[in-house]
C-alpha cells in the first residue's frame, strides 16, 4: 500500500526531480515506512517514477518501490494490494521465475512482464499501478475493477503528470487550475460526487475503473493515451424464472473473500456498525482466525441515544465472543470545522456529508491501537440492493413491465415489514425525481452556474435494476464512498480493504433477478438467507439502516448555528468569484432551520454542500484560478 507519483515529459532538457519530490513528499501521509524515486529515459521522453511506501506485505526493504526488474528494464510503482498473489507466484514460479521478496509487488511486476496487460485480468485486489517497459517503449497505467484505489493524471502541453492524489498534480505542475463548473453543477443540485472522471479542478481526471491507458513513449510528437478496457461487470439478469440462487456458493464466496483479505504482515481489524454487512465480515473473519483470537472491531457511535447504533454493535461483539476487542469513538459536535478543514485537505474535493470526520477518527483509533489493515463492507449496499431507492426502482420496474400484481404484492410486503416506510424522506428522494416532479427550490447558484442545468437523471430511466446498480457501482453512488475512504484512511497511514467488492461475489450477486434480493420485504434477502447461521437473528434481519444522517441535520439546524451563521455572514469565495449567491444562501438556511430534525423540503445535503464548497475553496484557493 503506498501513494505514487510520476511525470513524463517529451522535452528532455526539462529536469523533473524537483517537481517529483514536491509530488511525493505532499503524499507522505500515505506511506510512512519509506519513499523512493527513479528517473531515465525512454527514446525521447524522460520519465519520472517515486513512491511512498506503507508496509502491509513483506515489512523487509526487499518490498521497497520504486521496483525494478534484473535487467533494469521494466519499473514499478504500485498502490494497493493484490490478494491472490501465493496463487501467481506459484504459477510464475512454474515458468520458471525467481523471487528475492516475500510480497506481492515483485508479483505484480513479474506478472506484467512475462502477461502484459492480461496480467490484470488475473489479479484479485485494488492496486493503481504505473509501470514502465523500456525495451517495448510502453508507459502503462492501471486501477482495479471498481476504482477502490485512485488514480488520477493530467496532460498538458508535452507533460503527463498521475499520483495518488490530487494535490500530488497540484504541487508538481507549477500552475493553478479552474474550477469544473459541470462537476460542481452536479455536487450543488444532486449532491453527485465522483460521477464521472473529471474532478473539481478542470484538467484533472481520474483514470477509469477497470481500465488501462497505454502511452507510446517512443513519439515524438505527444503523450496521448490509448485507454481500454479489461473487465466489465455482467449485467445480463439470471434466474429470472424463478429458480433459487445457491445460498451455499454465495456464503462460501463470501468467506473466501474475507480469507483472501486477511493475508498481511501486520494487525487486521474490522469497521462494525451493527449492520448485516460488516457485521457478517466480522463472523467472517472470526471463521479463519477462531473465536479465541484477538479481534479488533471499531466503531462509531452517536451522543445522541436516538441515532447510535451502540446496541447492535454490542450485540454483535457478545455473538463473537471474548476474542472480540470493541473499540468505540464518539462522535459529537465538538471540533467540527477544525476536523472539517483537516479532512477536506486530504480529501482534495468538497465532503458530502459528515461520514468522512466520523470515519478520519476512526482511523485515528486504530493508528493508536497498531492496527493498519481494517476490513469494511463499503459496497454491499449497491451489490445487494440495500438502500431504500432500490425497492422504488424494482416497484416501478415491475409495474412497467406489466406485472401489477407482483408490484402491489412487493409494496405490501414492504408496508407489513416497516422496512422501508418508516424511514423514507421526500427531501433525500426528491433528488431522484424527474425535473417535472421536482420541487421548486431557492436557486442559491452563482452567475457562473446559471447558464447550465447540470442535473442528470438518477431515477430507473429506461433501465431495469441490475442495470441501475451498476450505474451506482460506477458513477453514482460507489465511487464517491471509495473517494474518501481512502483518503481518510490513507490520511493515517491505515489500509481499508473490501470483501464485497472480490470481482467473483460481483458476478454471482450483481446478475442475480432482482427477485432475489428484495423478498418478502427484506433488501440484502439472498445474502440474510445466506449468512443467517453466522449472525445473531436480530443482525441478520435487522429491519432499519441508521447512520448519521438524523444527529447531522440537528447539528446544522441548532448546534452549529451561530458558526454557520457567522460564516454566511463573511465575504464567501464561492460568492466573490460567482459559484454561490451568498444572499440565496442565506435564505435557503432560514427555510432549512425553521423544520425540526430531519423534516421540512430541504435535506442536509442541500445546506451541508454549499458549505462545503465553501471550505473547500478556501483551504485549496492557493491552487485555484476562480475566475477562469
């Protein structure tokens, strides 16, 4: 696990050392264990590889990056992990291979060496990997199927610039960026981040998921990209006709998941919330380690007894045993603006939401503790059709398609479970409306943003289920969540690694007809069925899906009022440069406070993203050119 960073460059009298060092060095926080650079050329473009490294496989100097192959040849720099790497070893050593390192970077490397870019058909992990052949005159970049690890890179004039991390570019182009009035359209209006490659600074992009973007540095005249794909994710439903998906092969890839992401050379916990999701990693894991084995389990939880989730988290610690270590982090209103501007830092893009604080102290802990791999269940919910949206699109998907008495029959399943009503709010729906449904708002856009509408469609569309899934493992709904845990993991120098997202569970759960995971009332009903002998009853069919959203509301609407006031009553970047209208604002919060908590016809993120914005600008306005 480690942050990389690197530039090529067609000009060969441009020295690129000191540009690189400002790279790495902004991305220190990612790899504590030690940094490395290397430097050459290849026909007339000069390259610049460097890392920072965080040791989690082979902690000895032998796993060190930049890694370059005995001929000198082929170079290295890699983030992330790939879990299946004993397995290539194995077959690589059956060709014939040496290895002088126990991990699985010089896995990665020989693999690409004797496989090219089919070796990443093979892989089974998260990585975003640069790596550099000479002797066929290739860059190549790379990111895992779902995009768990960034990648980004920005082009411009005869430069390639890719790290890690956003402000790995910023620091080492030398110039400031415009703002990407489109992609803050989106954050402002849907609450959309990550939905599409560009970024909040225009010009840099983050290489898609499951893909890689190939550059002849042999011409002379450009680095441009030839960008394919190595993998796409089935969308083609199966058992439609009513046959039962097999609970035994769903369990028991589920569990390989969780074994394959266990193998580290340092400590391993697990993020527990309480629900079906981490609280099934947790037995997961328990199943490979035994029950007598110390497990650290972290978790958050709310001050406000209506919103925690303290009392599944407990239940689920007692299910597991002694061998269990609860670690709980409170999270208040204390600090918030403090842990915002930290956060939006190493976040490099504007927050949706609090979640990202919630799970920075999180990390916090487990730093504390030594724990550096933690196993979390981040992406469950798109696989499995958790979120309250879902039953709306299978509902209407049904009617559709003209089977009215299975709509009515699932609606009614619904209602009789409390499932889903009890916790349904139109000022979160309203988002997935279309533009005739939606309610008229106080429009607290800039100049610079009115001469677009930058809504996209988030409803079903034409689209059936599997396919709206999909779009949320991409753009809609993934993308964003893996933003920033990583970064606020990384932030620590802890490794956040996803079992739901194995490629092997993505292709038997994702296909599966709808029918299979909303039954009888129940979302996740497959993997409940399948993982009820792990899990105490109440977890496995836990009716509601808490989180922070409720305490988040009241802390803007009373706690946090006089600082949001007093901020709104400041001269706003946003408002000077024309993204906010600051007076619009400041209406849109009177309307907003007047509701309780979690009532009224706006949402948190209708107030909480503005404000966003707004910090964001300020701690990144050093890098930004607002008025291009």
């Amino acid at each position: 696990m480690c942050g990389i960073a690197g530039i090529a460059s067609i000009c060969l009298e441009r020295p690129l050392d000191a540009s690189l060092s400002k790279m790495i060095e902004v991305q220190s926080h990612r790899g504590p264990d030690g940094q490395g650079a290397w430097s050459g050329c290849v026909g007339r473009t000069r390259i610049a590889l460097g890392s920072v490294r965080l040791a989690v496989q082979d902690l000895t100097s032998a796993g060190d990056q930049p890694m370059v192959s005995a001929s000198g040849r082929q170079v290295l720099v890699y983030n992330g992990e790939v879990y299946n790497y004993p397995d290539l070893r194995r077959e690589l050593e059956g060709l014939g291979m040496r290895f002088r390192s126990s991990g699985d970077t010089e896995v990665v490397l020989c693999a690409l060496r004797t496989w090219g870019v089919q070796a990443f058909e093979r892989f089974n992990g998260m990585w975003g990997i640069a790596y550099l052949d000479a002797d066929d005159g290739t860059l190549l970049l790379s990111r895992d199927r779902f995009g768990i690890k960034p990648l980004y890179w920005h082009r411009r004039d005869d430069r390639l610039l890719f790290a890690s991390e956003i402000k790995g570019i910023l620091v080492g182009s030398g110039h400031r960026f415009a703002v990407d009035h489109e992609v803050v359209g989106r954050f402002l209006l849907q609450s959309q981040l990550d939905a599409q490659e560009r970024t909040f600074f225009a010009g840099i992009e983050a290489l898609p998921a499951g893909t890689y973007a190939r550059f002849d540095l042999t011409s002379s005249t450009s680095l441009t990209p030839v960008v394919q794909s190595y993998w796409t994710a089935p969308h083609d439903e199966i058992l439609r006709d009513g046959t039962p998906p097999s609970f035994t092969n769903v369990r028991e890839t589920f569990l390989d998941s969780v074994r394959l992401r266990l193998r580290s050379d340092v400590p391993v916990g697990v993020l527990l919330s309480g629900g079906v999701d981490s609280s099934a990693i947790a037995a997961g894991v328990q199943c490979w380690i035994g029950r007598r084995s110390d497990l650290h389990l972290f978790s958050i939880v709310s001050d406000d007894h209506r919103f925690s989730e303290e009392r599944f988290i407990n239940r689920m610690a007692t299910h597991l045993g002694a061998g269990a270590r609860l670690e709980r982090v409170r999270f208040g209103v204390d600090n918030i603006f403090e842990l915002l501007d930290r956060v939006i830092w190493f976040n490099d893009e504007p927050p949706g939401s609090l979640s990202p604080v919630a799970h920075y102290l999180l990390m916090q802990r487990a730093k504390d503790l030594g724990v550096t791999v933690i196993l979390c269940g981040q992406g469950a919910d798109e696989l499995l059709c958790g979120y309250f949206k879902y039953w709306g699109f299978y509902l209407q998907s049904l009617w559709r398609s003209g089977q009215w008495g299975t709509a009515l029959g699932g609606a009614s399943d619904v209602a009789r479970r409390r499932t889903l009503l009890p916790y349904f709010r139109i000022n979160e729906a309203k988002r997935y409306l279309p533009d005739l449904l939606r309610p008229r708002e106080i429009d607290i856009r800039g100049p610079r943003l009115q001469e677009n509408d930058y809504h996209v469609d988030l409803g079903l569309g034409e689209a059936g289920v599997v396919q709206r899934q999909l779009a949320d493992l991409y753009r809609l709904s993934l993308p964003a969540l893996l933003h920033y845990e990583d970064r606020m993991s990384m932030a620590l120098a802890r490794e956040i690694r996803l079992p739901y997202l194995d490629y092997r569970l993505v292709e038997q759960l994702v296909p599966l007809a709808p029918r299979w995971k909303m039954r009888d009332g129940w979302s996740k009903w497959v993997f409940r069925k399948a993982m009820e002998s792990d899990l105490p009853a109440e977890i496995a069919w836990r009716r509601d899906k808490q989180g922070f959203t409720n305490s988040q509301d009241q802390w803007l609407k009373r706690e946090l009022r006089p600082q949001i006031n007093a901020l709104l009553c400041d001269d706003l970047v946003t408002s000077m440069h024309g993204l906010l209208d600051r007076r619009a604002l400041q209406r849109r919060y009177d309307v907003y406070c007047r509701y309780p908590a979690d009532r009224g016809p706006l949402s948190f993120k209708d107030m909480f993203n503005p404000l966003a914005l707004e910090l964001w600008a300020r701690r990144f306005e050093s890098f930004l050119d607002l008025d291009a």
